[in-house]
C-alpha cells in the first residue's frame, strides 16, 4: 500500500459509500437534488462518524455539473477539484487554529462575492465549537441571512458548546455511533479490496475496538497491518489483532469466569498480572466485562432469544457460564463493574483498581450480607 492512510484512501465519495448516517444522507441528497438549500447546517456526533465527510460531498454535490444531482458525479472537473481541495468555492476551515474574532471577520469579507467557478460558495467549519464567544457574535448575521448562494456546514463533536442563538439559526442533524455490524461490512469490503485474507473474529475485535467510529476502524486496521509482508501469504488472524491491539482473548475471560466460580483469589490475581504483563488495553478489557455480564444477565432472564446478534459458539459459551452463577450474582457484577469503570481509568493506580474490582467479583458471595446471597454446596450456583 502507498503511503496514504486507509481512511484516506477509502473515504467515501458519494452519499451511498458513506457508513450508516441513513437520514442525513437522505436529506441532503434531498436538498441537492430538489435544490432547496439551508444557509446553515449543524452536523453534531462523536468522532469518525462521517460528519465532514458529509460536508464535503454535499459541497460536490451542489457544485457538480450535472446538479442539481442526488449525487455528484465525481468525473467532472469541479467534483475532482473539491476532492481535491482546490476549488476556490469550497472553504474548509479549522475552528481550533482559526477562532477569533479576526478570522471570522476576514471569513465575512470573503464571502460577500458571489462563487466564481460553481453554483454555490460551501464554507465548512471544522469542529466549530472551538470557536470564541466573540467570534461566534460576528457570525451570528451571517448565518441567518448569508449572500445568495452561501452555504455554511458547522461540524461539531461537542453541540452543547454552541450558543443557543447560534443553534437557532442552523438546521441541526446528529450523528449516531455507527453499529458494529456496519462497521465490520466496511472493513470486510476495504480488506477484499486490498486482497488481503483475513478471519470475521479478527474484524469484530477491530469493530468492537472502534466504539461507533469508522474513522477509527480504519486507523486500527492499519495498526494491524502494518506488520503484513508486503509479498507473500498473510491473513488478518485474531491473535494478531489482539497481540497488536492489547486486547484481552477469549482465554482470559475462560480464566477469570473460572476463578469467580472457584473464588479462587490466587488465579485472579495471576490474571492480573498476566493481564498487564501483555499490556492489555484496560479500557477495552473492562468494556469487554460490561458486556460479558450483561449477556449473562438477558441470558438468565430473557433467553437466548435476546442474543440473536451474537455467533452461536459465544452463546454457547455464555450458557455454560451463565449455569454457574445466580441471577443476582450476575447483576451485582455487572453494576460493579459499570460503577468502578470510569473510577479504574482515571485512578492514579488502574492496575492496582483493577486488581480490588476483580477480587471483589471473585469474593462476592463472601462480602454480600448472607441474606441476601447464600454460598451453596460446591457444585451448585453462586448466590441462591
């Protein structure tokens, strides 16, 4: 591969290639097919989820020479340009290095012209929350009646930084996280386009690692990679994944299940140092836990039927699990560990916090008063 990121090199380039966002990219092709343009928009969601790709496809779109188009046609000069980022009439401006009252006025000078090469003059605004009280003051007008043929496309991961003065005068569309399932169909895509084998295993972790970002994925993606020959066989395997990534493996969840169910204080605190000794990413490590109990919790209470989404060996798995341990020993965990995640990640000790939730969870049945969970004989489930 040249030296281009991933993200770089498959980001989208219609409304159709973009991941998940179905409603924003329907009314934005909407409104560049039908022409009935804004003057302001507000694209507001976490990072990596498509906001600026967006903006500047809507900005080809607008600009294209076939439009008004439901898509731009990417052939013609002017989307080549844009793509390119050397169309004059396509503004794309950083809110964090540009955010003072000066830059907002020489932005206001600039946009008293009329689009000299396309249909419309685009400014778009890049994490426009970074922008100064001052600043946002001098835009104020400009957004509620730019010149003919102005648009402003505002991208923010951080909407309640805006003045509600600001807010009211933008069409406002947030951005969900997208699904892990989208995120997965996108990388599978990306790594057939690139001819490199790889295991689905290996694709969830990366899917499940990115949180809702595509942005991300792609970045890990490339992590993974790196190490790839540049000829010859290779496949994408999970354990490459993990070992490149830090991620706990399927085995280290087996391990700590196993000593809860034992109340084996020895083996936990041998998974702990294991555990950091690979450099496990703690954050991913305990986002994994939350939804390990949680699947044992709708498990326990709703069936198998809840679960749909998972692959059948992991329900397997969550069976046998879930056979060894009560109902409220399950969710007692669960909330253990959903209070004490933040807690752990901005501990000046992680690893020894860690360290207590996991003995905690193993010694469970032992702190809780006995009423209210009861150790049976060996053999029958914890906290009945």
């Amino acid at each position: 591969m040249a030296n281009i990121s991933l993200a770089a090199k498959y980001r989208p380039q219609t409304f159709a290639e973009v991941v998940g966002q179905d409603t924003v990219k329907k009314v934005l092709s909407l409104a560049s097919l039908q022409d009935k343009v804004a003057p302001a928009y507000l694209l507001s969601g976490t990072r990596g989820v498509g906001k600026t790709t967006l903006a500047r496809i809507f900005a080809k779109a607008l600009n294209c020479v076939n439009a008004p188009t439901a898509e731009p046609c990417n052939e013609c000069e002017h989307c080549k340009r844009i793509t390119q980022g050397a169309f004059v009439d396509v503004v794309e401006i950083d809110g964090a290095s540009n955010r003072g009252i000066d830059d907002v006025r020489r932005l206001r000078e600039s946009i008293g012209y009329s689009p000299l090469e396309g249909r419309y003059k685009v400014i778009i605004i890049d994490e426009a929350h970074m922008l100064t009280k001052e600043a946002f003051n001098a835009l104020l007008k400009t957004l509620e009646e730019p010149p003919r043929g102005v648009v402003f496309i505002l991208a923010t991961t951080e909407q309640h930084k805006f003045p509600i003065t600001i807010l009211s005068r933008c069409q406002l569309y947030i951005f969900k996280q997208v699904s892990e399932q989208s995120i997965e169909a996108h990388l599978s895509r990306v790594l057939s386009a690139e001819k490199i084998a790889f295991e689905e295993d290996a694709v969830s972790l990366i899917a499940r690692r990115a949180m809702g970002s595509v942005r991300d994925s792609m970045s890990l993606l490339g992590q993974c990679l790196a190490l790839s020959p540049e000829h010859g066989d290779f496949t994408l395997e999970a354990k490459i994944v993990r070992q490149t990534l830090g991620l706990a493996g399927v085995e280290v969840m087996d391990r700590l299940m196993q000593a809860i169910q034992n109340q084996d204080v020895a083996k936990t605190t041998m998974l702990v140092r294991d555990i950091l000794a690979e450099g496990v990413d703690i954050g991913f490590f305990l986002g994994e836990l939350v939804r390990l109990f949680r699947n044992l919790f709708v498990l326990k209470e709703a069936g198998e039927k809840c679960l749909s989404e998972l692959p059948l060996r992991e329900v397997v798995r969550l069976q046998e699990n879930a056979s060894y341990f009560s109902t409220a020993f399950i969710h007692a965990a669960w909330q253990m560990i959903l209070e004490n995640q933040r807690r752990i990640l901005q501990s000046y000790e992680p690893a020894a916090a860690l360290e207590l939730l996991l003995l905690n969870i193993t010694l469970l049945p032992r702190l809780l008063p006995l009423e209210n969970l009861v150790i049976k004989e060996k053999g029958e489930k914890l906290g009945e």
